[in-house]
C-alpha cells in the first residue's frame, strides 16, 4: 500500500476513534503506531514508540505546563482568586450592564493566574451568577457572560494552548504570550462591546448596580494584593526578560504556595489536591503531546501534509483564502473537539501551508488560539457553556444559556475579522 494512501486511512481512522469517544490522546498514539508500523515496519514503528515519548516529555519548555497548572491550583485551592469579582464589581459595577462587565473583568484576572477557560468559567460563576440573579439580571445574559468571559484564559499568560502552540512550532513562547496578552485584552474590549449593544437595546435586561465608595473601591482592591502581586512578578518577570517561560511557571507556583502559607489560607489538604489536580491535568497533556509528535511523524512519513498543500494550491486560494478556509475548520472542529486536542491534530496539516505563505507563525499561533477559544463557546459541544450550565441549572436552562453566548460570538468574529485585516502589521 502507498504511504500516502496510509496516510489518509489513518486520518480517516482518527475521525472514526474520535466520533467513538475515545480520548484523542490515545486515538493519535494507536493511529500514529499503526500507520508507521504500515509505512516503515514494525521495527520502526517500535523505535518510535520507545523513543517519542521520553524525548516528548522531557522537553525543558514543556515543564513549564505543570508549573503554570500548580500556580493555578494553589491559587484556587487557597482562595487568592476568590476576591477578583468582588473587586472588579465595585469598580464597574455601576456601569450600564456593571456586572456582567465585572464579571469578563474578574475571569481575565483568574486567567492570568491559571491559563484554563475551565477553571476560569467555574470559579467565576459560582460568584457572579447568583449575584446577577439578585440583582434582576436576564439569566441568559448572565451565563453568557460568564461562560464567554472564561474563554479569555486561553489567550492571557500563562496559555496552555500557547506553550504547547510555541513547542510544537519550534515558536518562542515570550513572543506567543505577548501577543495572547494584546489579542485577550481585546477579546475582554470586544465583549464589554457587547454588553454596551445589548443594554442599549434593553436596558431592562441589564440593570445598573448602586455605586461604591472610592474607599470601598480601594478596601476591596487591596483585599486581593496577594493575586496582584503574583501576577505582577509572573508577567514582570516573564516580559522583563528575567526569567525564561519554564522559570516564570515555577517561581509562580513557588509564590503561591509561599503567599497561601503565610496568609494560612492553603489547608494541607488544599495543597494534596493542588498536587493530584496538577499531575492529572499534565498527565493527560502529556499523553496528547506524546500522541501528536508521533502524528507529525506519520505525516511526514506518509506525505500527506505534502499532498494537502498541492491541493489547497491547486484551489488558487491565496494566503487570505487559506486562512479564511483554515478558521473555518477550526470553528467547525471546535463545536465536537476540546481545543488542545483539536489543536495538536491540526497543526502538522497547517503549519507547513502557512508558513509556505510567508505567515507569521507568532500571528498564526494567536489567531488558533483565538479560534480554539471560539470553540469553547459554539453549539453543539461548547464545553464552557455546559461548565457553567452545571454551575447555574437553578437559574437557567442549557438552550438559554446557548443563546446568551450569541452577542459575545458576534464579538468574538469580530475581532477575528479584525485581525485578519490587520495580518501585515505583524
């Protein structure tokens, strides 16, 4: 059998495994063995599979994922972040639809202390969305905001999709961080956007909070001086050229145990759940990292990146018309995928074409992570829209909560828009 045959049989298997629900990590290791076992021979195929992993996961750069997850585990498990929306609601709080815009506010914080959309939506929501209930808010509006809001984490540092983004594209990952800094402080920008339109057509729908004190504004901002201050080292440090990515993980998770001890906030079993928190999520990243550079050696051995490329050149597209097609895929995948499998499957079959195209490779890592981030709110799967349904099932039903994500996606294709016509400034 051809590779090139071999190679589309296994693209072909992967979907099926995947529609199967088997965990993509392992449906990209099986189909990458089986493929290579086709192409080369078991004795190739076996070397791989011994090798591949070890040089997969003891990759320096890639350390620096379980650093960022226990920062952001410590955090959470000793309540740093409990205080980010209280805070963001005295400040903004009194504006036309107040809430809803402290609540964006409140998830961009989290995220830049934990880099996971869900994580962010949950502890998010459990705060602000009983609140805007009380204060008479349309639910659908409500969840919505919250569920867009922690999409933001995909974007600010420390980015997981990012850092695995920048590892696999051979990309530095200060540059990809800077930029998901730039285009999340947007995404934040375009969302308080919607809540503007979405006032302005009903004001009733989004009722104005009573105002706060300037004392009370700065009672509640130095309540969470221990996050500001964590943040501020990290992203300081990380953009100041201090310290490496690597090096910014682990002197965050160092600060947020130190700052959890001090204030006698993080419990002992606060820090064992932290620690089990942090091993299965890197366990389960490194398990999808191991599968997709086996998947890049299938690809490359079985040429069919190779084959793609002459068909998408063959169609005359051009480097706007392959964007367009390569955001329309992942605005497809996103509604059955979760954004770093989507991501790892894809990459080998785009990144060549994009950079034959002369494009950005800093730029393009932004604008799939923007496009991942998409995928956590659209129907059918929306993975943050049924995060917070769970949190909020007392308030309101899942198809609602699905149409009160529809003016943030408005916002989101927006500024995908925007970027796209801005591609030449990168």
């Amino acid at each position: 059998m051809e590779p090139i045959t071999i190679g589309v049989l296994a693209l072909a298997g992967m979907l099926v495994l995947i529609g199967l629900r088997v965990p993509i990590g392992f449906s990209l290791i099986f189909v990458s063995f089986v493929g290579i076992w086709g192409i080369a021979g078991s004795r190739a195929a076996m070397s791989m599979l011994s090798t591949i992993p070890y040089t997969s996961s003891a990759s320096w750069t890639l350390s620096s994922i379980p650093m960022f997850l226990l920062m952001g585990y410590l955090a959470y498990h000793s309540g740093l972040t409990r205080g980010l929306f209280e805070a963001a609601r005295v400040w903004w709080g009194w504006l036309p639809g107040g809430l809803a815009i402290a609540s964006l506010a409140g998830a961009s914080g989290f995220a830049a202390v934990s880099g996971s959309s869900v994580a962010c939506s949950a502890a998010v929501g459990r705060i602000a969305i009983p609140e805007m209930h009380r204060q008479g808010y349309d639910m659908r509006i409500a969840t919505g905001s919250v569920a867009a809001g922690g999409t933001i984490g995909a974007l600010i540092p420390p980015s997981i999709i990012l850092i695995l983004f920048g590892i696999q594209s051979n990309t530095s990952i200060n540059a990809l961080f800077a930029g998901g800094l730039m285009i999340g402080l947007a995404s934040l920008f375009f969302y308080i956007l919607a809540v503007f339109a979405i006032w302005l057509r009903a004001p009733d729908r989004l009722p104005r909070a009573e105002p706060y004190s300037m004392g009370d504004r700065w009672a509640k901002t130095l309540e969470i001086w221990p996050v500001l201050l964590l943040i501020t080292v990290v992203m300081g440090g990380l953009f100041g050229g201090i310290f490496t990515a690597t090096e910014a993980g682990a002197v965050g998770a160092f600060m947020a145990l130190i700052i959890g001890l001090v204030r006698r906030s993080l419990s002992w079993s606060g820090f064992r759940e932290s620690l089990v928190d942090t091993l299965l999520s890197s366990g389960a990243l490194f398990i999808i990292a191991i599968g997709a550079n086996l998947f890049t050696r299938l690809v490359a051995m079985s040429g069919v990146s190779h084959e793609i490329g002459a068909l998408v050149e063959g169609l005359g597209l051009g480097t706007p018309g392959l964007l367009l097609l390569i955001a329309l895929i992942y605005l497809a995948l996103g509604m059955f995928l979760e954004p770093i499998g989507a991501l790892l499957l894809t990459l080998p079959l785009f990144l060549p074409l994009v950079v034959t195209h002369g494009v950005d490779k800093v730029w393009f890592g932004i604008l799939v992570a923007k496009l991942l981030e998409i995928g956590m709110i659209t129907p059918p799967v929306g993975l943050n829209v049924f995060v917070i349904h769970s949190v909020a099932r007392d308030y309101v039903r899942l198809e609602q909560v699905f149409a009160g994500i529809l003016p943030f996606l408005a916002a989101d294709l927006a500024l995908v828009g925007a970027m796209m016509l801005t591609r030449g400034f990168f």
